[in-house]
C-alpha cells in the first residue's frame, strides 16, 4: 500500500512539474510575442548628440570600427550560448560579473581617448540591459567624444530574454543596444535601414533585428560622403540571412556610388572577407568552427575589402581567452568604393582585453 501511495505521488509531481513548466514556457512566448520589438523597414534616425562641423573639408579621414561586446565578453569571459545552450547555462556566464564589465568599458573608453578617429562605428552598446547592469554606455562613450555627433540605431530591444529556460535567476532579462555611430562632423541624414530575413518564431521574438546604420554627409568639394555601419546575422548556420543582409547593402551601396557619391562601410560582418582563410590564424585547428567568406562577386573588381591580416579581430566565447587555443579569425573590416583610396589599415591588438573583438583602424583619402 506505501509503495502503490509513493508511485502515484510521484506520478501526480511529475504531471504538475510538467504543466507547471508549459504554463512558463507558454507565459513567456505569449509575454515574448507581446512585446516583440517591430521596427519599420526604413526610419530617420535624429542625432543624439551634435557637431558643430557641418561640412567635411578635408580630404583624409579617419575611422576606427569595434564590437565593443556589450561590456562582458573580454578575456576573462566566456559565454553559455557560444557553447549551444539554452536549457542550461552548464556553469558558464550569462552575464559578466558587475567589476569586470565596467573594466571593459572603462578599457574601451581608454581606447577612444587614445586613438585619433573621425569617426567611430561601434557595435554591440548597450543602453539599457541587464547584462551590462543598465549602464548606458552610449552616453558613456559620448561623453568622451565632445563635439562628435552620435547617432543610435537599436537593433537588440527585448523586454525580457528568458535563456537559459530553466535557470530563471540566470536569465539573460531586458536587452537594449544597437549601433552607436560617433562622427567629428553632423551627418545631414541619418537613417536605420531594417535588414531582410530573420529566424523563425519563436526565436526571432528573442533575436537581434539586424540593421544597418546609414549616415549621410556633405563635403566641400561636392557629393556625399555615406556611412554604413554594419553588424550581420550571427548564429545563421546555413548563411541564408547573411547572404539576403549582402545583397540589402550591396544595392544600397552601388546606388550612392551610382550618384557619384563616395561610400565607406564597416564593422562586424560576421562572415570573413573574401579569399580571407577562416582558420588562417590557426591553420586546420578550428575546433568545430567555421566561417564563411563573402563572394569576390558581391561587388565589382574597383571596390575593396579593407583589412589587417597581422592579427585576428576576433575570438570564439566557449572558454574564456587563451592565446594559442582559443579560436581566432577576422570578421571586423571595411568596404570601400572605387573613389576611397586607402592609405592605411590596422587592427589593434589588444589581446581581447576588453571585448571578444578588436577594434579596427583604417585612413582614407577621398580622391575624385
């Protein structure tokens, strides 16, 4: 009779067990779907901050590209999800502890005051999320650069991200970020283009909704210099997002060019360069990665993929780093048009310190 009793209670826990964790998943979905952030395909973007210089007279310019990682992701962090969970967090970070994101951002900010940039593309700056504890790093960054404009285009905006699903005191919680545009000179527009494709539900509702950021400025000599901030699809394992997000910003680029406008774009593409071997840095020890290379065809022969193949820009996220077994590749570089003529590139080494990329510095002239 106590054995009978012990089974059918033990039953009875398990059916409450179970529907007790389909109500959360479903109150989660339903909460999820609710408040899914829905951009427009196109918005005008207004400056957060101003510069007073509303006309680029100079010819040379300066620019520095970096996924700045949100503040959690430098040497000293790995990250669950790199790893394929999303049950558990199997003893990894979800989110960085507090002393060692502000490290990091303090260690990008020490970066900007060092280098002489024109402008700053930056990707992955948080606004408000819990996992960088609601710093606004937009505004901390900004504070550094007086008189630059800044532009901010959100592409992370969730209420609440429930992974890992079944460590609710881990979860990730509220995401606010995007890409943080920072420029010695007023763009005259600034727009937030929306990029096709995106996961299927009920992942999309927890998903980055990748975007560009377009900046628009005038220059004495005529035309327009245009700007792309860019930050393609990660975790795309067949490559179908990223190549729809290609052929988006091919067209738009080639129209400015079209108009006898110059075009710089730049960031973090998630994809490597073309002809760029993917384990170049670590020939045939990818443990398990791979990345893919954009086509040499995307564009025509007269435009150029700008990069420093002296070091990598970025590092994988299963353990934290460690030199010569972590994997590194590059996937942070620029596009330029015909009429850009590079006079410099580097990436500057910082062994990851900071973020799980480095940041990238590049020199142009603009010559027609």
């Amino acid at each position: 009779m106590y054995v009978r009793n012990s089974k059918r209670l033990l039953r009875r826990s398990l059916i409450w067990i179970a529907v007790l964790l389909l109500v959360y998943i479903s109150l989660l979905l339903l909460y999820g779907t609710l408040t899914d952030y829905q951009p427009e395909a196109r918005i005008e973007l207004q400056p957060v901050q101003n510069s007073n210089n509303t006309l680029i007279r100079d010819s040379i310019l300066r620019f520095t590209i970096w996924n700045i990682g949100f503040g959690g992701l430098g040497r000293e962090s790995d990250f669950f999800y790199d790893d394929g969970h999303f049950f558990f967090s199997g003893g990894k970070h979800t989110r960085t502890p507090e002393e060692l994101v502000r490290k990091n951002v303090a260690g990008v900010l020490d970066l900007v005051d060092s280098l002489q940039s024109d402008f700053y593309l930056f990707q992955e700056v948080d606004l408000d999320s819990r996992r960088s504890y609601y710093v606004n790093q937009v505004d901390a960054i900004a504070q550094n650069l007086p008189g630059y404009s800044l532009v901010f285009a959100p592409n992370f905006r969730v209420e609440y991200v429930p992974i890992p699903l079944l460590e609710p005191w881990h979860a990730y919680g509220k995401a606010n970020s995007g890409l943080a545009s920072y420029s010695r000179y007023q763009p005259q527009e600034s727009t937030r283009w929306q990029l096709p494709g995106n996961f299927s539900w009920p992942k999309k509702i927890f998903s980055l909704d990748r975007c560009l950021s377009v900046q628009r400025f005038s220059l004495s000599k005529g035309g327009e210099l245009v700007v792309f901030n860019v930050h393609n699809s990660a975790y795309d394992t067949g490559g179908e997002l990223k190549m729809k997000q290609l052929e988006f910003l091919q067209k738009l680029a080639l129209e400015e060019y079209d108009k006898g406008n110059y075009v710089i774009a730049g960031g973090d593409w998630n994809m490597c360069p073309p002809y760029f071997r993917f384990d170049g840095f670590m020939p045939g020890r990818t443990q398990g990665y791979s990345q893919f290379n954009i086509s040499d065809e995307l564009f025509p022969a007269d435009w150029h993929w700008i990069y420093d193949a002296s070091f990598p820009t970025n590092r994988k996220t299963k353990t934290t780093f460690r030199p010569g077994e972590t994997f590194v590749t590059t996937i942070d570089f620029f596009l330029v048009s015909p009429n850009v003529r590079v006079h410099k590139a580097k990436t500057i080494n910082l062994d990851f310190a900071y973020s799980d990329h480095q940041p990238v510095w590049m020199e142009v002239e603009l010559v027609q």
